[in-house]
C-alpha cells in the first residue's frame, strides 16, 4: 500500500514539475523542428503564431528567446526560459512562469538564433511595447517600426492608439498609421484617404512612404493591356531613341538581336571558304551591301544567327509599343500620390525661402555687428580704418584667453563682453591718439597707416597665440538649433547673435540721440566749425567716438568667435563686408548700417542658392552687383545730410 502511494506520488511530482502543459507550450511543440533549427526563411510561421496568439505570457518567451535564454530540455524536448549560475541552470515554465528545481546545464540545450532571426523576433515584439506601460518602450517600439515598417504592424498600431494617454506618442503613432496604410491598407480607399492625410507633410517618411508608388517598370508589348496604369508611352526619337528601343524590344523577347557592322565583318572573316563567303568573294565585301548579301546567305544556311535589316526593326518598332507602368496597380492611388507630392513640393519650396530668408537675417545682423563700429568711426570721423577687422580679432581672442581663466563658459561669456569692449576701447583710443589725428583730412596716408597697424597686430596675434586656431566656446545653452520643421532651422548662437545686434542699434540709438556725447558727435559730423564754436572739442569728441567704434567692434568679435575659428586673420573675413555695409548704406547712418547689412546678407545668401557649389563665385557676383549698385547711388541707400554729405 505503501509503495503504491509514493508512486503516485512520484507520478504527480513529475506531472506538476517534469511534464509541462499549457497554450504557449502548444505552439512551440507545433512548431518544435523549425525552433529546434531556426532560419530566417523558414522560422516565420513560428513566430506569427507566438505573436498572434494574444498571450500575456508570449512577449516575455519571444524576449527570452531573442536575448538566447530559451532552453529545450534534452528529455522531452520542452522550452523553457532559462537562467544559468555557473554550470547550474534553472528553467522556469514559459506558460506559468514557474521555477523548477536547479539542475545542471547539460540537461538542456541553449537556442542561440542567428542575427536574422533575432530581427524577426524584435519584429514581432513590436506589438507587445506599443502597448508597454514603460513611455520610452513605446517610443523604441515606433522608431523601429519606422525603420522597418512591415505590413504586420498594422492592426497592432491601429489597435494601441486608443488606450494611448501620452499626446505626443498618440499623434506619432496616428502618423505611423496614416504611412503604413498608404503602403498595407487593404482597399484603395483607404490608401487615398491615408495619402490625403499627409498631403504637403514635410517630413522625409512621408516621401519615403509616397514615392514608391510612383515607381515604374519599363515594359514593351504589342498592344497595352486593359487596366495597365501607364505612366508615360515612350515616344520613338524623343524619350528613347530607335536602338535603345529596339534593344528593348530584344530583351523582352519580341525582336532578334541585331548584331553591329563590327560584329558581322568577324563572323564573316570566320566564314571564309575558298576565298568566298556566302558565295561571294572576298575581294568584294568592301561595300555594306555585299556585307549584308554574303551574311544573308550564311544565315539562310543555318551557319550564323539571323539577319535583321532595317526595314525589319522599323517594322518591329512600329507594331510594338514601350512604355512605364506604376508598379502600383491602381490609378486613383497613384494620382492621390502625385497631388500629394506636388503639395508636399510647393510646402517645402515656401519653407526653403522663409529658411533662407532666416539665414539672410542671420547673416545681416553679423555684417551689421561687426560694421557698427566702423559706422561710427567712418561715418563721424572720415577715416578708413583697415585695422577694423584686427579690433574684432582682439575681441575674439579676449574671449578665449578669459575662458583659460573661467571655465564656466556662461559666466566666462559675461565677463568677456565688457572686457572685450574695454580692451579694444582703449587700443581704439591709444591709436587715434598716436596716428590717426595726425592724419586727419589726409585719406591715403590714414588708410595705408591703418592698413599697416592692421598687419602689425596679425603679427603680434600670431607671436602670442600661435597661428593654430583657438577655440571660443559657446556656453551649453546655446547649443543646437531652433527647429521649425524638417525644413527651417536656426542656430541659438545666430539667434543670439541676432539679439546682441538689436541691442546695439537700440544701444547705439540711446547714445546718439539721449546722452551728450551722441549730442556733441552728431553736431560735429554735420558741422564741425559750428560745433567748436559752441564750445565743443572735437578732438575729445572724434577720441572717444573712435574709442566707442573700437569697443563695440572687440564686442562683435566674441559674438562671432563662437561660431567662427579664432585666428589672426578672423578681421580679414569681416573687414571687407563691413566698408560694404557701411558704404551701401550710407556714411555715417545707423539705419543705413542697418539697411546695408541686410542688403548685403540677402544678396550674398540669395547667390549662394543659386550657386551653393562655389561660394567665392558669390562673393565676386555680390561685389559687382554693389559695384554697379553705388554708380547708380553713390551716397547709400540712406544718405546723410551734413558734412559726410557734402564730403
């Protein structure tokens, strides 16, 4: 009685441990020989009735399995999930998650699929993450359907959109499912209706999505068939010409292949029998006819191919018809595509030109920046200073050398913009007081001065920095850019940039017109002698303006070092747009400075477009355009009344 009891005991242990049962395993026992052996042609069907089975339990056995912890055990051929600890292994149930009891690992053989079929599996598990508790799963699960959209993921997609609290992952998942119906959805209707949904779309996966179904195949035939959706007839001698098309003809079967004038002078050399080819001789195949004659002969023989003339290819070409046909078989759908297309065209035209025009105003407000000091020095005082653009060098590398000091590049940027402005002030003012007033009225001898001084400060650069490039770097920030769409985009640092501008023409606008400087420099650029006679220093009044032009010049330099490269020659790049800033405009006007510049950051940005491939062609087109540009207003565009006027 005893004995009995244990053994069915015994039977018992090994049905609840040994022997496992359940819905999950089925399908697995079903489809033993293809997971025994997995490939990624064959392992398919398995996977879609894992997938399709609806069971909580069958995400957690396909992840198991994609990461290589599904084990088979030796003894009857079960799966189960695996965990090993050195050479000890436990399986536990893939049905009821259950553990069994530790053995070792020999008593089972690991499954470790191929790269390929890891892909399918991951396939597969999309379905289970759409719906994933985790937000960053959910996500993870779109962009790989986005990567890899497959018909499959569908209904799964369709199906999540309603429990989905998340806004942002709610509109990505309705945008999946608009570009996977317009490839997968089972009536035309639906594709026509998913295509109208993204109608002028900007985004690339649109595209992508769109222009496979206007993609065609060549094909010949004798007539069209009935219900072909034909994209475009080839006309003889425009779209194609007569050998393209008849080679054409030859690859689709309805022509013989004609062989060239080359090819038959060899196969009629290697036919020559008693001096004779064909019956005629050799010495009078000098002429294409008897050519043609001789390989005639040899073709009605059996000797050679078939001879084709021409009145047999013309012939051949005017009964059989080439032409494209949509792969995709309905009419209505392609039409939908290409008003969809045309639409997405037209947006992404207008949104070029509004980047563009962002570009431009990014620009000007850089050619302003750095044009403002010379405004002033030019403007008020009549001196070209060619070392203009070595004050923007000063600022940049006043920058640099305060970042060595202050790593924290926001508070480093703080500190260099008025120190910038209070270095290149004084350099200002050091050189107005040592050359410039002794040069005043002179023009030659203060541009060759200044263009000297402009030299001697490269050098200097050069001996205390190096000649390799330092760099100025931006605080975190102002890193990455302002996107609008997948089209229009701007940088922060432009953004700044463009802000710093503004701040300067309203700066620059409160000193000339509410401080007592820009009272006494007003009145001695419209009238010097009236101004001294006041009581007014001009001498004190053209310092400290050539000083402020100076300053503000050291300000542009940070601005532009943290995006531009830090060298000795960073004026030389500015130097030039800035006299055509201040010229085009009009001496000595801050809204002609203003106007200049974005004159100049439109023209040079809109030359570019037109000829990306070769900015230095730009450059030289901007600089005959401004050329023929003064010949028609040799004042600027806003003139100034006063003695920059009547100078």
């Amino acid at each position: 009685m005893k004995r009995l009891f244990f053994a069915c005991l015994a039977v018992l242990a090994w049905a609840s441990v040994g022997h496992a049962e359940g819905p999950l395993q089925d399908i697995l026992q079903e489809h033993r020989a293809l997971i025994e052996k997995p490939s990624r042609k064959t392992i398919s069907p398995a996977i879609d009735d894992i997938a399709a089975s609806g069971l909580d339990q069958a995400q957690r056995m396909l992840q198991a399995w994609e990461a290589k912890n599904l084990w088979q055990r030796t003894e009857d051929g079960l799966f189960y999930i695996g965990t090993t600890s050195g050479d000890a292994l436990t399986l536990i149930d893939v049905d009821t998650g259950e553990e069994l009891p530790e053995t070792d690992k020999s008593a089972a053989d690991q499954l470790k699929p191929n790269a390929g079929v890891r892909r399918l599996i991951s396939s597969a598990l999309v379905q289970f993450q759409l719906s994933d508790p985790n937000e960053t799963r959910r996500l993870e699960a779109l962009e790989s359907i986005a990567r890899r959209p497959e018909e499959s993921h569908l209904a799964p997609l369709q199906a999540s959109i309603e429990g989905e609290e998340n806004r942002a992952i709610r509109a990505r998942k309705e945008r999946l499912v608009k570009l996977l119906s317009i490839a997968f959805a089972d009536t035309p209707q639906a594709q026509i209706e998913a295509i109208e949904g993204v109608s002028g779309d900007l985004n690339l996966e649109v595209r992508a999505a769109l222009n496979p179904l206007l993609a065609t195949t060549r094909k010949v035939s004798d007539v069209i068939p009935a219900g072909e959706n034909v994209a475009h007839v080839m006309r003889l001698g425009e779209d194609i010409s007569r050998d393209e098309a008849y080679a054409a003809l030859v690859e689709a079967g309805y022509a013989t292949k004609r062989l060239t004038p080359a090819a038959i002078k060899d196969i009629l050399a290697a036919n020559i029998v008693d001096g004779q080819v064909g019956g005629v001789p050799v010495a009078d195949l000098d002429t294409p006819e008897a050519r043609d004659e001789a390989y005639r002969a040899l073709a009605a023989a059996g000797t050679v191919p078939p001879f084709v003339s021409a009145e047999e290819v013309d012939e051949k070409l005017r009964t059989h018809v080439i032409y494209d046909a949509y792969n995709e078989p309905n009419g209505d759908v392609t039409k939908a595509a290409q008003s969809a297309l045309k639409a997405i065209d037209l947006n992404v035209g207008l949104n070029q030109a509004a980047d563009l025009g962002l570009d431009a105003l990014s620009l000007a407000s850089i050619y302003f920046l750095a044009a403002i000091g010379l405004a002033i020095t030019f403007g008020v005082m009549g001196v070209i200073n060619m070392a203009h653009g070595e004050f923007i060098m000063m600022g940049a590398y006043t920058g640099y050398v305060v970042q060595q000091v202050i790593p924290n590049h926001t508070l480093s940027l703080v500190v260099a913009l008025p120190l910038a402005f209070v270095i290149t002030f004084a350099a200002g003012v050091a050189m107005e007081r040592l050359v410039i007033r002794k040069l005043y009225h002179r023009p030659l001898e203060t541009l060759l001065a200044t263009f000297g001084i402009s030299i001697a400060l490269q050098q200097l650069a050069k001996n205390i920095f190096g000649t390799q490039a330092r760099p100025l770097t931006a605080p975190g920030w102002l890193d990455g850019a302002w996107v609008l769409n997948d089209v229009v985009s701007i940088s922060y640092i432009r953004i700044a940039i463009f802000v710093l501008a503004l701040c300067f023409l309203f700066l620059f606008l409160f000193i000339m017109k509410k401080t007592r400087l820009g009272l006494e420099t007003r009145a001695v650029t419209q009238n010097p002698r009236m101004a001294s006679s006041m009581g007014i220093n001009p001498d004190k009044v053209n310092m400290l303006t050539f000083g402020l032009g100076s300053g503000i010049a050291g300000i542009a330099g940070v601005a532009i070092g943290l995006f531009a490269k830090v060298t000795s020659e960073l004026g030389n790049d500015y130097i030039v747009q800035s006299f055509m800033t201040v010229v085009v405009g009009g001496v000595g006007n801050i809204w002609g400075t203003l106007a200049g510049a974005a004159m100049i950051g439109t023209l040079q940005k809109g030359i570019e477009w037109l000829n990306p491939s070769n900015t230095l062609a730009a450059q030289t087109f901007m600089i005959i355009f401004i050329i023929i540009f003064i010949q028609f207003r040799p004042r600027g565009i806003v003139a100034l009344k006063g003695r920059a006027a009547g100078d």
